[in-house]
C-alpha cells in the first residue's frame, strides 16, 4: 500500500463552475498508483467540490443559477465581513460538497462518460484555491 499527497492549485475568474478533471487526471497518472482511492478536499469555506455533467454547458448553468436561489445574496445577513457575497458563499458551501471521494482504476479516476471534477467558486471575485489531493493503494 502506498500513498501520495498533493495539492491543486485553482485559479478562478470568479463565480461558477470551473472544471478541474484535467488537473486532476494528471495529478492522479504522476503518482504511479493503479489501484486505490482518491481524496479531494477543498481547502476554504466559500467554495466548494462537485462532480457533475461535463457534456451539457446548459447542466451547469442551471446548476448555478438554482444554488444563486437558495443562497441569494441579501442584506439580512449578519455577517458581511467580505462583502454581500461573502454569507451566501458559506452558506453555498455548506450545502454542497467540500471534499470527494473517487475510486481509481488503471491509474485514473473512475469517472463516468458525463462526469467531471468541477470547482464550485461561490465568490464574485478572482480567488486562489487550494485541493488538498490524498491517493492510497498500490
């Protein structure tokens, strides 16, 4: 059993879904392990992890204008340390996903024809992103 530990580092535009699968893949082909799983753990509080459709630009727009309802922006939050955006991006990530689990296979990670690693950027700004990437197996 061996494992390899990493880091992806994201640059976003700002808000919405940015796929990440190639960084991934590359990461995961470089660490010389066939056989195992992968941990991917975003490392902030206003993004977040998704696996989603890859094929379907529409899939992901509808993705993010229907997480921009649940967690609007509003004047009636409290905290507003950043900004307007900065609560509805918590509260955005807390109902999404921040760290991912993906079984690998032949030294890639068993992904499904349609599917991608997207980060999920739920700040207006540009930001730096860190993902913490854990491989274990053989």
């Amino acid at each position: 059993m061996r494992q390899e530990i990493g880091e992806l580092a994201i640059e976003t535009p700002g808000q919405g879904l940015h796929e990440i699968t190639q960084g991934v893949l590359h990461w995961v082909g470089g660490a010389g392990i066939a056989t195992g799983l992968l941990t991917l753990f975003v490392r902030h509080t206003s993004c977040s992890l998704l696996i989603q459709e890859n094929a379907a630009p529409a899939a992901r727009r509808d993705l993010e204008r229907w997480i921009a309802r649940v967690a609007p922006e509003s004047p009636a939050y409290e905290h507003d340390d950043e900004g307007p955006d900065d609560m509805p991006a918590h509260l955005r990530a807390a109902i999404t996903a921040t760290t991912l689990s993906i079984p690998v296979a032949s030294g890639a990670p068993l992904l499904g024809t349609w599917q991608g690693i997207y980060l999920f950027e739920h700040r207006r700004a540009p930001h730096r992103r860190s993902v913490a990437a854990h491989l274990m197996g053989a």
